[in-house]
C-alpha cells in the first residue's frame, strides 16, 4: 500500500485495494523457502483488519446504491 490513505469511494477502489493484498500475500508465498519473519504476525492482524473493513465499506456502497435504486424506481412509478 502507498503512504497515503486511500478512500473506498466506490467497488473499483475496494477491488484496487484487495488486488494489493492478493498481490503483497501470494508475493510473500511464493519464494522458493518461507521463513517467518518477526513482522509477519503484526501485518496479518493488520491485513486482517482492513479486510474487514474493506467488507464494511463494500456493504455501505451497496446500501447506497440500493437506497439510489429506490429513488429511481419511486421517480419512475411517480411519473407514470
């Protein structure tokens, strides 16, 4: 991840972001012999955490966008 703070503002920001920790993941899998580091556990837990979150900002932009389908569904129903 970069040094800013990236912000979730829609699904392509969300897959951005979880192609990165594929990426940083199967990158540290992949060598010939894994060795733990004494790093590994502290950035699991921080993966971890913002794998949930990344869960939580999807499930956001999906209730906004259902909330925007309804409006546009009561516009439709209203201009009938």
């Amino acid at each position: 991840m970069t040094s800013s703070i990236q912000v979730f503002s829609n699904r392509e920001s969300l897959l951005e972001a979880n192609a990165v920790l594929i990426t940083q993941l199967q990158n540290r899998l992949r060598v010939k012999r894994f060795r733990a580091n004494e790093n590994d556990t502290s950035k699991l837990e921080y993966m971890k955490t913002l794998t949930e979150t990344l869960k939580v900002q999807n499930g956001i932009l999906e209730s906004c966008q259902l909330d925007d389908i309804k409006e546009e569904i009561a516009k439709l129903k209203g201009s009938k």
